[in-house]
C-alpha cells in the first residue's frame, strides 16, 4: 500500500472508530513531540524461528534507521505469555504478544493471576493456529488425536495456552486423553519427522519455515480448526472474542489443500509508563514503514493492515500511539 493509499486507509479507520479515542490523548502531550525520542528498548519478542523474532528483527532495524538515537535490541522468549510477564517485570519496554493473551492479562484472567498494566502501540498482524499431522496419518480432526502425542510449542507462548483450550473443545484432557509434550519450534518439527509426535501445533504467519521444511519429508497436512470456534468462545469473554475464522489456502505448505483454521491477532504492547514521544514514534514507524516489516517468507496480506491498526480491544492504546494516529489522520 502506497503512502497516499496508507493514509486514506488509516483516515477511514479513525473516522470509524469515533472521536472519542483520539481525545484520551491530552493536548499538553503534544510538546513532547517536538524533539527526537532516545533511550533504550528492548523488546520481547520469541523463538528464534519463529514470526515473532522475524518481525521483531525487522522492527528493530526500522526504529534504528528513523529514530538513531533510540538503542534498541530484542529479548528472545517462549512467547506471548513469558513476553507479558517480562513487561510486568520491567525486562523489556515492548512486547508482542497474541491478542487473547494480552486481553486475559489486562483483565487478570488465567494464565495471570492479576491484572497486568498494559498500554498498546498496535494491532500488527494476523497469527494462524496451525495444527500439523503427518500427510499419511489417519487423523482428520482434532478429537481423532485421542490416545496420540501432540506438541503444542513453548510453555510460555499464547500458542500453548490456546493448544490445551482446542483439545478441550474437542472433548480431549490434556494429559489423560492426549500426550503433550512443550517442544521448541526446530525440536518440534524433528520430532514430527521422526515420529516421536503425531501433531505439531504452531501459531505465526503462513507459511512458517518450521512446517514448510516438513513439506517433502515426511510430507504434511493441517486439520481444520475453525469448527471448534463456538466452544472456544463460550465462557471465555474478551479472550474468545478475539479468535476468528482464517484460511490458509492451498499450496501454502507443499501439497496441502486450503483448510480453515483460526486466526488471532498480535499486538505490540508496552508498560504505561513508555514516554510519549518514544510510543509516538513506534507508531510512525508501524505505519511509515509497513512494507519493510513483512518478513520475507510471509504471504504479506496479513500483516500490518492500517486499517485495523488501532484495533487492539480492551487493552487501550498508549496516549503517545494515539497522539500519532491523530498526526497521520490529520496528514
């Protein structure tokens, strides 16, 4: 999307969404804007295989060529949960994490224990729930993985959190009815090939480099996910919300038909207590730069859409983002 397209875009969606966003931001803010932002961020990102690094990577590199004198590196994690809590525990000052995770966080809800301070930069880009089966294996839905083993990646990462509700909706017990193992992406994808799992779940942008070198050897298929969608929604407030519908279409992964799964979005979250001008410029930087932040392997249409970009849900966005959205609104 061209500068002019990105801007009529971002227009239309603040339009949409009302006035009254814009207005949390106080007017005396605007003097912090005058001077570059400097300092140091790191932020925490996730597996070094992952989407979440590749984006990460890419972010870092945008934010050091527009703002210098901002010195900024990533943290690599588990994932979204373990990136929350290094927020809360001020190891870092920007997080990605998945939408339903950050929402159960701002709220308080499990796996937290209390309400965790958040502020949002920025809905960034779809994540697709994938769940991987050998290409022969006679598994077709996620209830036929009773009595089988499933990965479902990091401990710390939104993707376990969201694997374990999945095989609840399906009527699956984590543990009694399903063997879960929590492997790393690379470990994962060897023990898929190896035989050591039946089901690899991961969650990132399609297609992700750890299931796309399973495509020849042993060969791979996704299972549909979407039909669990009611039940994962039920009960479960803001975090079910945030879960919809996705496709990831045929030839994504090497002879896979398209199959429809779930998406959730991430966001680019940061403490409160961020200055102003610094989230002022992350947000520039987000909307200025959108083509540069597409990780090279991404089917680039769910990434980065400005339209959705103030779309972050319960969590509200940090008074420096919505100083900015106002600017470019206003270009």
């Amino acid at each position: 999307m061209t500068g002019p397209a990105r801007r009529t875009a971002l227009r239309a969606a603040l339009a949409t969404a009302g006035t009254g966003l814009l207005a949390l931001a106080p007017a005396s803010d605007a003097r912090h804007l005058d001077g570059a932002p400097a300092g140091g961020l790191r932020i925490a990102t996730g597996e070094a295989d992952g989407f979440y690094a590749a984006f990460g990577r890419l972010l870092v590199g945008q934010i050091r060529a527009d703002y210098p004198r901002l010195s900024c590196t990533e943290v690599p994690s588990e994932g979204s949960v373990a990136n929350v809590r290094l927020l809360h525990a001020r190891r870092a000052e920007l997080a990605l994490a998945l939408a339903d995770i950050a929402w159960a966080a701002h709220g308080g809800s499990p796996p937290f224990g209390r309400r965790v301070p958040l502020r949002a930069i920025g809905r960034v880009y779809e994540n697709y729930v994938q769940l991987a089966v050998r290409s022969r294996a006679r598994v077709h839905t996620v209830a036929e993985l009773a009595g089988r083993t499933v990965s479902l990646g990091a401990s710390g990462s939104g993707g376990a959190v969201l694997g374990e509700r999945l095989l609840r909706a399906a009527g699956l017990t984590p543990g009694v009815d399903v063997r879960v193992r929590h492997l790393l992406m690379p470990r994962a994808g060897r023990a898929l090939r190896a035989g050591d799992v039946d089901a690899v779940l991961v969650a990132g942008g399609v297609p992700l480099p750890v299931l796309a070198g399973l495509g020849t050897r042993p060969g791979i298929r996704l299972l549909p996910l979407a039909g669990l969608l009611p039940r994962l929604r039920a009960g479960t407030g803001a975090a079910g919300s945030g879960l919809e519908a996705v496709t990831v279409p045929a030839g994504a992964y090497r002879g896979t038909p398209e199959v429809t799964t779930i998406g959730v979005a991430n966001l680019l979250l940061c403490r409160p207590d961020l200055p102003v001008p610094t989230a002022a410029a992350l947000t520039h930087v987000l909307v200025r730069r959108a083509a540069q932040l597409v990780p090279t392997t991404a089917l680039g249409t769910q990434f980065l859409d400005v339209r959705s970009l103030i779309s972050t849900g319960p969590v509200p966005l940090h008074p420096g983002a919505i100083r900015a959205y106002r600017e470019l609104h206003d270009d």
